[in-house]
C-alpha cells in the first residue's frame, strides 16, 4: 500500500492513542470494494487495549480526523473505519511511482539486509532433468529473486546428486551392458536405461546389488577405474544440464556435489560424535532419535559408507562457516521431509542456535492424469519432452490466432515455457497437482498464456500510441499529477497496482511465489475489464494521457511480476 497515505493514517492513529505508528500498519487493509473506501483500519485490536467498545472507538476516531488534502472523507462502519482518499493525488502518486521506479518497484532496502543461501534444482548427474527437478529449479529460482527484490544478498547454489550406492549401480550396469558409442551418442538417455535395466534385473539376480555396493567403494577409495567412470557420467550430465538452465534462464552462484563433502566425512562424524551419543545398530552408526518421534538417524552404513544425511551435515556446517548466512533455504519436494527433520533436529542437538534459521521448504508433486514418476522404472515425466511438446502446441494456436506474427518460433518457446512455469505456481508449492495441457495452455482461462496475452495487448496499446502520428508517445516521460480516472474499472486497476509491493514481501515472507502468479491473473483480469470498457486512444488528450500512464505502470508491473516468476513476456502475440 502506497507508504504516505499509511503513514498518515497510522500517524494520526498514534496521536490519539499515544501508541507507537508500527502499532496501527498490520491493521489497515484495502477494503472489499470502493463503496467502503480506499483503506480501512479494524478498531478491535485498539479498542481491547484501550478497553473501549470498537464500534465508540471507531465513530470516535472518525470525529477527530482532521482535514487533510490527501484524504476526502473518513467514515466509521461498525468497528470499522474507511478512508476515502483524494483520487487526483492517490491516483497521481501510484502511477508516477511506479512510471518512474520501473522494474524496482515493489523494490525495498532493508536497514539490516541478510544472507540468504537457496540450495535448489539439484539433480542427479546421469539421470535426465525430470519434472521434480524442475519444480525446485524453479520455485527456488523465483524466492533468490524476490528475496533480491527486497533488498537482501542471495547465494544460489545447485548441490548435484553425484554421489553414493547409485553410482555404483551405474558403473556395475556400464561395465555389464555398456556400449562406449551409444554412451557419446546420447549419454543422459542411455545412461538412464542402463540404471533401469539394473533394477530390472537385480529383481531376478540379488547378486547386482552388492556388485554395486562393492562398485561405490571403489570410489570412496579412489579406484582409478571407478573414478573414470563417474567422471564421465558427471562431465556428460553436467553439459546436458547447462542446456536447460540456459533454456531456463537459470543461472547459480555456486555448483557443487555430494562428492565435494565425501573427504569431510571423519570430521565430521568426529564433531557429531564430540556432541551426540551415537550407537552401532546392525553395523551401522546411528543417532537415536526416537524420542523426538522419529526413525533412527543413519550416519554410516555397516559396510562404512556415508549417507546422503552425513554429507548434508558436512555440507551445512561448510556453508555456515565460510558463507555466514542468516538464513539457508532448502528447496526440496516434500518426500524428503523426514530427511530435514532429522537434519535440523541433530544440529540442534549439537549446540547450534543458528538451526533456527534453516527451512526446508517443501514442495508436492506433479502428475500427468494418472501417471506416476518412476526414475527407476523408467516412466518420468522429462522436462526436455513437456517443453517440446508445449512449444509445439503454443505453436499451433498462434498459426490459428495470428499466423503473420514476426519470430513466431521464438515467442512460441517464451510462451511454452511461461505457460509451464507459471500452471507450476498457480496453487500453493506443498499441493500436489495434475498437469493437463488442455488447461495450462488455454489462452481464455487463468493461465499463463491469458497473461501473457494481456501483457502483449498492453504493449500493443502503447505501440499505436507511439506512432508518429500520435501525441504522447511517450506517456512515461510526462510528469505531473493527472486528471483523476473516475470510473470503478479504473478505481480498481489502480488499486490493485498499488497492492504490489504488499505481495512480493508476503511471498517472500510465506516462501510462496504463486501469491505472484495469482496477484498478476488478478491484475490481467482488471485490466481486460477495463480494456474492454474505456477507449485509451481518444480525442480527449488529459483523459488519455491519463489512460496510457495506467497502461504503461499496468505493463510494468506485470512485467516485473513475470520476471520474478522467471518468465520473459513477448511485447507481440
């Protein structure tokens, strides 16, 4: 909400109650509609610490507000009071803001900015970029840039599944079945089936599964062979990947594996032992934690092994130590909840206040109708192949909807992607959803490609503005206040602008970029209702440089949404 009015409301609050202004903000709001005004402030929290009734206070409160050139009116509703404000100077102040801000606003400066460290995407080498790995590439991409919006340092790193008894699998199943040609010739794919093909034949020969055991001790004990190996499957994997993250636009301050911590193992399971009793069971240490209600902690395997868990111990304490974060945020699908718990709940254990600040923020899975993922049984849903088949579909509609349309490939590409990424942040991340192309690529529904679609008739707009036989070509670059917008179309776009700042800091507080994706559906529907109703390009000249400074903030603000998201909009479609 736009600060001044704010500050005025909860300044004269404070003077009539002697309470700090911080008291009163969490508790002016936007009301449901104009008829109650453009801010509203609920009495009940005031009036149970001043031991009045709200409904006196807020008459009370009504009586005494003074005049103000930046507000008309202020009336009490119940235990309500509503703020109607000057709509020449609101109107003036949130549209040039936003004009002059550009894709900062919605921006803040935090007095005390923190370190914030995001582990996400992390997939695992020889395997293809399935669509799990895709909703953590994505969410956590989105949280560094909202974070990086309000003003805080973020370190992105991608932390490659590359180690532990899988690999050994892998090498086992090359060195049985492997064809050194079909590796070069499409090393992911292929590696992939062989990792299928050894558990469909381990099901018939348990033997497999200790040649492979046998296989990743090799690599603990640096066995040139085994090395090779899984140097190659990481080298070819790491190629593959970088062509999606480009795709993406994705991009890490810092790649690393669970084979980087593989050397921190015996510190570390010193420093755990030095704080924690641990115990041998069946041959394995272990930490018991069974009376924080959970399953045994297992630190090593009987055959000496370390886990998954003992590396992102050594990995936790690493980045504490030598990047001095405020906050680490783990984003991983909620199958490895438990996983985390334990985590935190041994460093904790350990002494370490900082625990507080890790959070493992947890998302759900993603199924085609009835299909469920299987990397073992070979039936995942491959990124490279929704992506294909997205742009392929995008395509056909543009053909049908505009077929004379310039760099047609290209803007279908932007839009497949968009319209992926933005149906993955249509609910909340910890829901599981059913992903159907019928309905993420529907121009007409709350979808990606509807916004999309209004993005580009916004610009649209501003191109017939500028054309050289067109006045204000240029509408950004007038300054001054306009004459007010009046109708409630207009009302509510404007209002609704104004509420973006408040949105990135809630999805930045909650973990949750769909509160930007909803908030732009929202938008885009306030602005095709206002599209639909009001002429922007007319005769009147103060009317429309007035209509074409909302189009501009209206595309800006769209635009910075989009971006947040991960989306890049095309200005035709």
């Amino acid at each position: 909400m736009t600060t001044s009015f704010v500050q005025e409301i909860s300044q004269f609050l404070s003077q009539k109650t002697k309470k700090d202004p911080s008291f009163f903000v969490p508790f002016i709001e936007k009301p449901p509609s104009l008829e109650m005004g453009d801010y509203s402030f609920i009495c009940f929290p005031l009036a149970k610490e001043l031991k009045k009734n709200p409904k006196d206070l807020a008459q009370e409160l009504a009586q005494a507000f003074p005049p103000s050139p930046h507000f008309d009116k202020v009336i009490s509703t119940g235990p309500y009071l509503n703020f109607f404000v000057n709509q020449k100077f609101y109107q003036t102040e949130i549209i040039q803001d936003i004009v002059n801000k550009k894709e900062l606003y919605g921006s803040s400066h935090e007095e005390t900015p923190k370190t914030i460290v995001l582990e996400y995407s992390s997939p695992n080498i020889a395997k293809p970029f399935h669509i799990g790995h895709f909703r953590a590439t994505i969410i956590g991409n989105s949280l560094k840039k909202i974070f990086e919006m309000l003003g805080h340092t973020c370190i992105g790193i991608n932390y490659l599944g590359d180690w532990g008894t899988q690999f050994g699998k892998l090498i086992c199943a090359f060195k049985k079945w492997g064809d050194v040609k079909d590796l070069k010739d499409d090393p992911i794919q292929y590696l992939h089936s062989l990792y299928v093909r050894f558990h469909s034949e381990a099901k018939s020969n348990p033997s497999l599964e200790e040649e492979a055991r046998e296989w990743f001790k090799k690599c603990e004990k640096k066995d040139p062979e085994a090395l090779k190996l899984w140097k190659e499957f990481k080298e070819l994997s790491l190629k593959e990947f970088k062509l999606i993250y480009d795709d993406l636009h994705v991009q890490f301050d810092e790649v690393s594996g669970e084979s980087h911590y593989d050397e921190f193992i015996p510190k570390t399971i010193s420093e755990i032992q030095a704080s924690l009793k641990t115990q041998i069971s069946e041959g394995a240490l272990i930490i018991d934690l069974e009376k924080f209600g959970m399953p045994p902690a297992l630190l090593l395997r009987s055959d000496g092994a370390s886990l998954y868990l003992t590396r992102d111990i050594a990995a936790l304490f690493d980045r504490h130590n030598r990047l001095h974060f405020d906050k680490i945020i783990y984003v991983v699908g909620d199958t490895q909840t438990l996983h985390f718990k334990q985590l935190f709940k041994i460093i904790e254990l350990m002494g370490k206040p900082w625990v507080k600040n890790c959070h493992h923020i947890a998302f759900g899975q993603i199924r085609f109708k009835d299909q469920k993922m299987s990397t073992r049984e070979g039936k995942a849903i491959w990124l490279e192949d929704m992506l294909h088949r997205s742009t392929e579909l995008i395509s056909k509609i543009i053909e049908e909807k505009n077929p004379t349309l310039k760099d047609k490939k290209e803007v279908a590409q932007k839009v497949g992607l968009g319209a992926i990424i933005f149906a993955d942040f249509s609910s909340k991340r910890i829901k599981n959803s059913v992903f159907d192309w019928d309905v993420i690529l529907n121009p007409d529904g709350d979808t990606g490609p509807y916004v999309l679609y209004t993005y580009a008739r916004a610009s649209s707009i501003l191109r017939k503005a500028c054309h050289p036989e067109k006045k204000a070509c240029h509408p950004e670059q007038s300054e001054g206040s306009l004459i007010p917008l009046e109708s409630p179309e207009e009302r509510m776009l404007i209002g609704h602008l104004e509420r973006f700042p408040h949105i990135i800091a809630s999805a930045a507080h909650d973990f949750e970029p769909c509160y930007i994706a909803n908030y732009l559906l929202d938008l885009a529907k306030l602005f095709n209702r206002f599209y639909h109703e009001h002429r922007v390009i007319q005769e009147n000249p103060d009317l429309q440089s007035a209509r074409l400074k909302l189009v501009t903030a209206t595309r800006q603000v769209m635009s910075t949404g989009l971006s947040l998201l991960g989306i890049e909009p095309p200005e035709e479609l």
